[in-house]
C-alpha cells in the first residue's frame, strides 16, 4: 500500500521495500539560483541537467517561462557522442542551456519550469503529488526555480530594511 504518513510505519516495513532498478527521466534547473532578483525584459541565462534511467538517452529539455503555458527546447550537452538516443548507453546526465528574456508582466515571484523527455517519450510528471511516497524517493515532477521580479528599479532586501520594516 501506498502509505502517506510516517506514524504508522515501523522500521521493518521501510526495510522490506524493493530497491530502485531504473530511476524516472528528471530535471532540475542549477542556474540562476532560487530568489534571484531580475527585471522585466532582462536577459535570463538558464542551466541545468536531465538523467534518464535504464541507459535510456534525454532528447529533450523543454523550458518555460510563464508558468507551463508555453515551452521551448533547451540546447543539451553529452558527455560523450555514443549516448545518443536509442543507444542503451546513455548512463550519464546530460548537462542543458536556455536563455529567455524575464516577461514584461512576469509576476512578483517569477518561476521557471524544466521539464525532461527520454527516447521512450517517458516525461516528468507535473505534479508531485500522484508520486509522492513514504521515503521521498524518486519525485521526479518538474523542475523549477523561483525568482524575484523587481519592477520599480529599486529593490529593498529583508536584510536593508530597519528595526521597524521601513
């Protein structure tokens, strides 16, 4: 069963669990880091890596910036010629660059989304909810990096403000 809450799980129940053979097609974006601030129109340089189990090739990262309504594919780098699609040999992330420009009505908090495609079409889910487990393994939902959009041309951190948040 699919068991959703720690409290009623003992030791013995973790440790029968099968192990993992074949890891789920996964992204995750590596660059700009979480919290970043960025301007509407700003030029973003986006980063990131994509693995897919069982030998089987990434052919694609797509990239979105407005939220999952629209997506564009991302240049990706191998480690090596022979991992091409369909080889079975592809047991190495493939490393991936984006640049997009900051939408002019991109909201306060700005996310970007990656999401992964192996030579089966197998895709990473949007959703992490439909996988989530009792050991918090392979949640493999799309990757995502949250940004700050300073719109007013002057930005106050946390950090600058005073004693009484002015």
């Amino acid at each position: 069963p699919n068991k959703k809450s720690l409290g009623s799980v003992t030791k013995e129940y973790i440790e029968s669990l099968p192990p993992i053979d074949h890891v789920p097609i996964t992204s995750a974006i590596t660059m700009p880091e979480p919290g970043t601030s960025v301007r509407p129109g700003q030029t973003l340089e986006l980063a990131g890596y994509a693995y897919a189990g069982a030998g089987l090739a990434v052919i694609r990262v797509d990239v979105s910036v407005d939220g999952g309504a629209t997506w564009d594919q991302a240049d990706i780098q191998r480690a090596d010629a022979s991992q091409g699609p369909r080889s079975l040999r592809a047991w190495a992330w493939v490393q991936w660059r984006y640049t997009a420009k900051v939408p002019d009505n991109a909201p306060d908090n700005f996310k970007v989304f990656a999401k992964a495609v192996d030579d089966q079409y197998n895709q990473q889910p949007h959703d992490p909810a439909p996988i989530w487990n009792l050991r918090g393994i392979l949640n493999t939902a799309w990757g995502q990096v949250q940004l700050k959009v300073a719109k007013d041309g002057l930005e106050i951190t946390d950090e600058a403000k005073s004693g009484d948040g002015t």
